[in-house]
C-alpha cells in the first residue's frame, strides 16, 4: 500500500512537472482543452494538463511587414508602382488564432488589395506630395479589416513610387517650364522696381533745372573717364547767355 501510495506521488509530481508552462512578457498562450478554447495564459508561469490540453503561443511585439511592389493605377490614369511597409501588432490572441489561419499572409493580402483602392482614388499628384494622408488613409483601410482578427495597424509608409520613363521626362519639363517663368517673374518685378526708382529719381531732378544739368555734367564725366575719347559737350544756351552776362560786366567795370 505504501508502495502504490509512493508511486501515485511520483507520477503525479511528474505530471504536475510537465505541465509547468512559461510565457515571456511579450508573449500570450492561447489554450485549448479538448477542442475549445479554454483560457489565454501568460506571462509567466502557467499549468497545461498533458494529454487534455493544448496551447499556441502568439507574439504581442509589434511586427513589420513588408508588401511586394504593386502595380496599380492612379484616378488620373497614370501606371505607377508602388511598395509599401507595415507596422502590427496582435491585441487579442485569442481573435488572432480562432478567427484566421495565417495573419500575417492575411494582413499583406488585405494591404495589397486596399493599396490599389486608395490610389486608384488618388491622382498621381496627390500620391507624390501627400504621401502622409494617403499612408493614413490605407492604414484606415487595414485596420478596419483586421479589427475583427485581433490585430492593429500601427501604421502604415509608403517606400517608393515608381511613375512611367515617359512621365518623369513630362515632369522633369514641367518643373523646368516653372522654374524659368519664376526667373521671368523675378526678371519682371526688378525691372518694375528700377522703373519705379528712375521715375521718382526723374521727378526729383526736375523740379531743380541745375541739378539736372549738374547730373548730365556727371555722367558725361564718367564717360569721358571710363573711355579714352574726344568728348564733345554741348552747352546749354542758359549757360552760354549767363556767360555773356558775367564777361559784359567784367569789362564794364574795367
């Protein structure tokens, strides 16, 4: 008696034993007894009934995924390839192991397929230079699908858009065409701008006749001084008559 008593003892320290689980922090084990779902354990130490019971273990960290280039169309109808990258991560394992087969290849299938529905909505513009709308927008997308999975769309980024040869030579003109009506617009308004400073010089200068003949007198110097030439200066008649004055009174006074 003592013997079967002893050797019950054993065996059901070795059961006991064996049944010892551990899960690490980030992970979950979902366990089922006899076919159903029984309970999800974790972290930690957990107890599993050999023969009756058994488990999946799922990782809560959040996973990156990688989507093949895909080939789609814009709204403009411009072809474009596009690859893209996304963040996930399970919050309910038990959703995550009854409700799919393989989340992961469920996940890049729904974001392959919601990919092409959003650009197909969006013109080639819009995904050029609002790529963070157009991410947020299919992580929208993701997400509502695998909601029901268990899993969450952290986020979603868009690595690279390939566009057409033809299109990036049609693009690369177009910039060139904006860049050279900017230089014409700039061109422009300095032109206006001196216009504008010689008229208020003009205005200036006229309403005193000796300063403008002071300024023509400068000018004909600069000239004279930056080329080594005969000058010929033509003397106003005012001038010449004021002259005439200053030489009849000298000799008069004589």
């Amino acid at each position: 008696m003592t013997f079967l008593l002893a050797a019950l003892i054993v065996i059901v320290l070795i059961v006991l034993m064996a049944s010892i689980r551990v899960a690490n922090q980030y992970e979950r084990a979902v366990v089922f007894r006899l076919g159903r779902h029984a309970r999800t354990a974790g972290p930690g130490m957990y107890l599993l009934f050999p023969f009756m019971e058994w488990q999946v273990k799922v990782d809560l960290r959040t996973t990156t995924t990688a989507v093949e280039p895909q080939e789609t169309i814009t709204r403009d109808n411009v072809p474009v390839k596009i690859n893209a990258v996304i963040w996930r991560r399970i919050v309910d394992p038990k959703l995550a192991i009854i409700e799919v087969t393989d989340v992961g290849n469920s996940v890049v299938q729904v974001a392959v397929t919601a990919l092409r529905n959003v650009i197909g909505q969006h013109s080639l513009d819009e995904v050029l230079k609002e790529q963070v709308a157009v991410s947020e927008a299919l992580q929208t997308m993701i997400d509502t699908v695998t909601e029901p999975w268990g899993v969450k769309v952290v986020r979603v980024q868009m690595k690279d858009v390939e566009i057409p040869p033809t299109m990036q030579r049609a693009m690369a003109q177009e910039a060139e065409a904006l860049r050279e009506k900017r230089a014409r617009q700039i061109k422009a308004e300095a032109e206006l701008d001196a216009a504008r400073l010689l008229r208020q010089a003009a205005e200036t200068i006229m309403q005193s006749p000796a300063g403008l003949e002071l300024r023509r007198m400068q000018m004909i110097t600069e000239v004279g001084a930056e080329q080594n030439t005969m000058t010929i200066i033509m003397m106003p008649s005012e001038f010449v008559e004021m002259a005439r004055a200053i030489g009849a009174r000298a000799t008069a006074s004589e």
